[in-house]
C-alpha cells in the first residue's frame, strides 16, 4: 500500500509541476532576477553617479560611521581593520534602487493593465437585448405596461 501512495503523490506532483501556475512563476522568478539586475545597475552606475554629482561628488555607497569611535579613511579601511560599520550610505542606495524598482514595475503593471482592459473590452460578448416591460396601444398608440389589459388612456380592451 506504501508503493500505491507513492506513486500517487508522484502522480500529484507531476501535475502540479506541469500545470502553467508553476511555470509561469518560474519565468515571473527569471524575468524578475533579470530585470533586478538591470535596475540595481541603472541605479549604482548611472543615478547614484548623478546624485553624488548633484552632492558635492558624494559616493553614498561609502557613507558610514564607524562604530569603534575612532576615524578611517575609507569604508574598505574601516572593514580591513575589523571594525563593524554603520553603512546608512549602503542603505540610501538600497532605498533608491527599491524606490526605482516600485516605480517601474508600477509602470510595467499599469500598462499591462490597460490592455488587458482593451482586450477585454473588444472579446466582450455583446449584451443580450432585454425583454420588453412597455408596449404600444394599437388604438392610441400610448406606451403602456406589457401586462396591461386594458389602456388606461382611452380605456380600449387590449388582446
């Protein structure tokens, strides 16, 4: 019985791993380590190049405080000596980089969006007509209720 149950979660976990949910979370996972990547590079090559410009040529990554009280030339000194390290300059990038990151996945999900919109607006099925409520009287030619027997404008017999 022990080999029955085996191949049945076997059989189980072969549709699980076939069925799209699975695959489109692993390319969602590549795309997104890709995509990462580019944006982590757009912000340490290029913005946080520009910020330091705008501030006087700061290089945020190499903003710290040194916990042990005494003072380093440079980060890489602080962390060659042993010395544990407040990095707020690392955090201000990593701040950045997210902000950027929001950002364009904001973007990227707003326009998916509006054509998923225009998609589903042109594949709507048309709305079926709905059923009359109101007829004409033949005689007077009044809109009246469809369950009317009789007009009650000029009080005609209705079939």
């Amino acid at each position: 019985m022990a080999k029955k149950d085996k191949k049945g979660i076997m059989e189980e976990f072969k549709e699980f791993a076939i069925k799209g949910n699975m695959i489109d979370l692993a390319v969602g996972m590549i795309i997104g380590s890709a995509f990462n990547a580019i944006v982590s590079s757009l912000v340490k090559d290029m913005l946080t190049p520009l910020l330091g410009l705008l501030t006087g040529k700061v290089d945020f990554t190499q903003l710290y405080i040194p916990l042990d009280g005494n003072t380093y030339a440079t980060l890489a000194e602080a962390e060659e000596a042993g010395v544990a390290c407040f990095k707020y300059g690392s955090f201000i990038s990593g701040l950045i980089n997210f902000l950027i990151m929001a950002f364009v996945v904001f973007l990227f999900v707003r326009g998916i969006n509006k054509v998923r919109t225009k998609m589903d607006e042109k594949n709507k099925a048309p709305e079926e007509p709905k059923a009359p409520t109101t007829k004409i009287c033949p005689y007077c030619k009044s809109e009246i209720s469809i369950e009317a027997t009789k007009c009650p404008h000029c009080t005609s017999e209705l079939k």
